[in-house]
C-alpha cells in the first residue's frame, strides 16, 4: 500500500513539474506581448531615433567634406539636431524602459495581476526580454551596420560588440561613491 502511494505522489510530482515551466515561458510570452502592444509608440519613436542616428553617422563616415562646391550644406539646426540625437535616443531609451516598469502599478485593487498574479520571474524575464529586442538587438544591428559602411570587418569586433551590449545596463546603473 505505501509503494502505490509513493508511486502515486512521484507521479503527481512529475506530471507538475513539466507543465510548470511551459505555462512560465507562456506567461513571460504573454506579458512581452501585451508589453509590446501598449508600448508600440515609445519602441516607433526609439527605433526612428536609432535609424536616425544610424543615418546621420553613416553619412558623416562618408568621404563627402562640407565646403565642397556642389555639395550641399548643412543647416545649422541640422547640426544642432545631429550633436544631441545620441542624448535624446538614450532619452528615448530611459523613457522606455520607465514606462514599461512602471505600467504594472503595484499599489490598488484593479490591475490585471490581482486577478491572475504574475509569477515575479516571469515578470522580470518577460520585461529583459522586451528590453533584449527592442534595444539591444536593434543597437547591435546599428553598430554592424555602422562597422560595415566604415570599412571594417564585422567579425573580428563581435566579441566587443557584444561585450558592449551586455555591459551597458551595468554602466547605467553603476553609481560612483
């Protein structure tokens, strides 16, 4: 009798723990997707900042000097606009990502987590995420990109690329004492 019970409760305890993880994954999906729908005008509004910049750095790479005849010039709004474009795309960037923490309110009685509670970890994994493909990658793209039309291999700077991507949350967040 003690072995069927046994044998019962492992078995229980083993058809639970692989549904666990993908109703986790299903709810990290879930959350990223109604993250994206709610957010869509902030993540246009950063990835037209980001091609922008990306545009306007591919430009000023190009062999084309400014006082050429023939060659247009430049207004001087133009080249205001193009000195504080990286600050308002990491603007843009902070702007995101505050309102996207921010959308799930904590304190109240009707947000949608009172009803169906959110696993933290999923939270958390579902917000990385969002931030992984709507920041990191595009930036990454750029920065390839940028590599490609300076002439250098984009291969070798991989590595770099990809350190640079992972450690720049952690410059944000590092405070000096």
């Amino acid at each position: 009798m003690t072995e069927t019970v046994t044998e019962t409760t492992t078995a229980k305890t083993a058809d639970l723990a692989p549904q666990r993880t993908p109703r986790a994954i299903f709810q990290v999906l879930h959350i990223f997707r109604k993250d994206a729908r709610h957010h869509w005008p902030e993540i246009l509004v950063s990835l037209l900042l980001l091609s922008l910049y990306t545009w306007h750095s591919a430009r000023q790479a190009g062999p084309a000097p400014f006082f050429v005849p023939g060659y247009p010039t430049t207004s001087a709004f133009a080249i205001v606009l193009a000195e504080i474009l990286p600050l308002v795309l990491v603007v843009a960037w902070f702007f995101l990502i505050f309102r996207l923490v921010q959308e799930e309110s904590l304190i109240g009685d009707r947000q949608f987590w009172v009803t169906r509670p959110y696993q933290w970890p999923s939270l958390l994994a579902a917000k990385v995420l969002f931030v992984v493909i709507f920041i990191h990658i595009p930036l990454f793209f750029a920065q390839c990109l940028l590599l490609k039309i300076a002439g250098f291999p984009i291969a070798p700077h991989l590595a770099g690329l990809l350190g640079m991507n992972i450690a720049l949350p952690f410059f944000f967040c590092w405070r000096s004492q």
